[in-house]
C-alpha cells in the first residue's frame, strides 16, 4: 500500500521568510496530491492539490511541486504571515482508482512577527 | 452553504455509556467519511459511506458503528468504548462517490472517555 512520509515535522520562520514542506510517496499508481492546513480546534481543510499530469501549480503566496520520476513533492509559502501557523498535512491517492488518502504525519509551522 | 456541521463538539463518557456522534452536510455530497485523529497525528480513515452503502470500514472494533440514515447525515455510535478511543473524530464529505477530489471537513467531536 501506499506510505508517505513528510519532513520536517516542526519549522520555524520568521514573518516574510519563505517556507518549505516536502513529502515522498511510495506507490507509483498515486496520482492525486492535496495538502490540507489543519488550524487548532479545526479540521483540515484544503489548501492546494496537484494531479500527476502537472509539475507546478501556484495559488497567490502559495505553490506545490510534483517529481513523479523521484516520486515527491513539495509544498512552498513566500511572504509567510503569523495566519499561516498551522499544522500541514501532504497526502497522496490513486485519482482515477478512487483509493482513499494517505496522509503524512504533519508538519507544525510556527510563523514568528 | 459550504460546511459539514459535527455535535457534540465536546464528549465526554464512561466506559459502560452509550452516545452517539452526529454529522450533516448540505453541500449535495454522495461520499462521508469517519476520520479518528489522536493528537500531533494525521486523521487515520474509520469508515467511508458512498451513495449511502459503507463502502471501506478500515478493520475498526465493533464498539463503533456507523449509520448513514440519508445523503446528508452520518452518525457513529459508541459502546462499551476504552480509554485509549480518547482522540478528535473528524467528519468529511466528497462531492463524488468514488473517494476522489476535495474533502471537506468538520470541525470534529473531542471525545474523551473515563
């Protein structure tokens, strides 16, 4: 089955550093790639997704890239502010096969002002 | 209307009680989901409903059991539950019912059991 893992677990910034997520997966059949912010006392909620056919989407401060030949992908935010604190999840399904998500185990940022 | 409404957002209960969780979505969704989420860790999947059918039930006890009585309502029922079942329970949902593109949560019940 599939496993992801995520580095690092915790990262510290300061206000308008950038911040980086990276996430590897397993199962070369995964083809569907969200990352979820989980704020405290709130579920995740989505944030941006990639699907295999693209290497690079960007929402505003926001961007994720996918290596599908060295199977990762990575989770970037410019211009961070104290509101980005949160916990991020990467996870990784097989789309078209509808499996259900695997999630990596979190990664805790803390932006400082 | 964009959101998937959990109660209690707080429970707590005996090991002998039997309570139930409740969970409901208007967003037309067919798939809803029980996620079980222990602190500092990733949401582990408990069970999926699609079109109403439980679809995936991850090996979870027999102390927790789902009901989905309509597309927009998902309960778990709890019994004879054990301290370690202590932990956030995540509702989702998904537009399709194949398991496949956004899920959308709740804001989760906390349970804590004595």
């Amino acid at each position: 089955g599939e496993n992801v893992e995520q580095h690092p677990s915790t990262l510290s910034v300061q206000e308008g550093d950038s911040a980086v997520i990276k996430c590897t997966y397993s199962d070369s059949a995964s083809n569907y790639f969200p990352w979820y912010k989980q704020e405290l006392g709130k579920g995740p909620q989505l944030i941006i997704d990639i699907r295999s056919n693209v290497g690079e989407k960007k929402d505003q401060r926001i961007a994720v890239t996918l290596n599908k030949t060295a199977k990762h992908f990575s989770l970037h935010i410019t211009e961070t502010q104290p509101e980005d604190s949160a916990v991020y999840f990467c996870a990784a399904s097989d789309y078209q096969a509808g499996t259900a998500l695997i999630f990596g185990k979190g990664t805790t940022l803390s932006v400082s002002s | 209307d964009t959101e998937v409404t959990q109660t209690p957002k707080h429970l707590v209960m005996g090991m002998t009680n039997k309570k139930s969780l409740k969970c409901e979505q208007h967003m037309g969704h067919r798939a809803m989901y029980w996620y079980k989420q222990k602190a500092k860790k990733p949401p582990e999947l408990m069970f999926v409903y699609s079109y109403e059918k439980l679809s995936i039930n991850e090996s979870v006890p027999s102390r927790f059991s789902p009901e989905c009585p309509n597309s927009s309502l998902l309960n778990l029922h709890l019994h004879a539950l054990q301290p370690e079942d202590s932990a956030l329970y995540l509702c989702a949902s998904s537009q399709g019912g194949g398991l496949t593109g956004e899920l959308f949560f709740g804001e989760g019940s906390r349970l804590t059991v004595l």
